[in-house]
C-alpha cells in the first residue's frame, strides 16, 4: 500500500467541496478531517477504503507509476 492521495485530491476526485462531505464519506467526525493537511497523504486506513469503494478513481497502480517518476 501506498501513502499517495492527499485530502484535495481526494476531495476534487469525488466532487466534495467541504471537509464535512469527506467525513460523511467516511462515517467520521469533520474535526477528525480537518486535522489532515490538504497537501500531505490522508490517513492508509483511509487510502484503503477509498480504493476499496473507487477503484477506478484510486487505483494503487497511479500512486506507485507517480512515485517512481
């Protein structure tokens, strides 16, 4: 697994303009989102989950051809 997708990404991948949308997303708190940086890798737990639900719009394969570049 791979630390890849930032909360922006994340965000504008799945058409979320508040940190409250990506909360409910993932059945957490908005306070627990908005301690993520925008820029810095969400947390695995999460990258996971977001894989397991898009796999089209989160392939593992995109993170690992992005680091190695």
């Amino acid at each position: 697994m791979t630390d890849f997708w930032s909360k922006r990404q994340v965000r504008a991948r799945l058409g979320f303009q508040t940190d409250a949308e990506l909360a409910q997303f993932f059945g957490i708190t908005r306070s627990a989102v908005s301690q993520w940086p925008q820029e810095a890798p969400i947390p695995p737990l999460r990258q996971f989950i977001l894989h397991q639900r898009h796999p089209d719009l989160f392939p593992w394969a995109e993170a690992s051809e992005e680091e190695s570049s």
